[in-house]
C-alpha cells in the first residue's frame, strides 16, 4: 500500500481510517484476557516486546517464521490467559532455529528466559 507520497506502508496496527470530506474514525481495542499469572504476564510482555524489535531487522525466512509463531503465543495469551507447554516448545524451538538473526536482541534473551520458567 502506498502513503500518497510514492512511499510504502507494510502495517498497520491499532488504528482507525477515515475517508471523504465527513467521515469519522474510531478505534476501540478489545479488553485482553487477564494472564494466569505474572510468570505468564512477564511472557506476553517479552513476546510483544520481541515482536517489535523483529522489525528493526532485515526480514529473512526465519525472523518471519519466528515473528508468526511469536504472533501464535501472543494470541493464545491474550484470549486465554496461558500458553499451551507444547506450543512453548514450538516456540523456543523456532528461537534456536533463528539464534543467528536474533542473537543480538536483548529481547530475545527475555523470551527464553521465561520460557523457561513456565517449563519448570
């Protein structure tokens, strides 16, 4: 999509349109599910924060694939309240597999660390 201006839009998130000389916008977010608890809480925290920072790098295959298994964990969170333990593993499998794309994110480190937790 473009911007009107010959630049390129990729996303856009939480926001709200407005066309013609009379139309109006609005945005209104869903509530979230509470988490479980604050081990849970910690994770979809790091999860969005993770997510974010992925933007900041070049896309290849894995930060992508990364980035739609995060967007899964972000998800189930935010409905229920907690990640499924196997769908953990997913995830810190797809950590592993973009270690190299990601090593230098500090976020990362976050997201593995609370994994951990929740995996006892």
């Amino acid at each position: 999509m473009t911007d009107g201006t010959g630049g390129r839009v990729d996303r856009i998130k939480r926001s709200a349109v407005n066309f013609g000389d009379h139309g109006t916008a609005n945005y209104q977010e869903a509530p979230r599910a509470a988490a479980a608890d604050e081990t849970t809480a910690a994770l979809l925290e790091a999860v969005r924060t993770l997510r974010e920072h992925l933007r900041l790098l070049t896309e290849t295959d894995d930060t992508t694939a990364l980035d739609g298994e995060l967007a899964v964990v972000q998800g189930e969170i935010e409905r229920t309240g907690q990640a499924d333990r196997a769908r953990l593993g997913r995830l810190r499998m797809r950590l592993q597999t973009a270690a190299t794309a990601v090593a230098g994110l500090a976020s990362t480190a976050a997201v593995v660390q609370v994994i951990a937790q929740l995996a006892g």
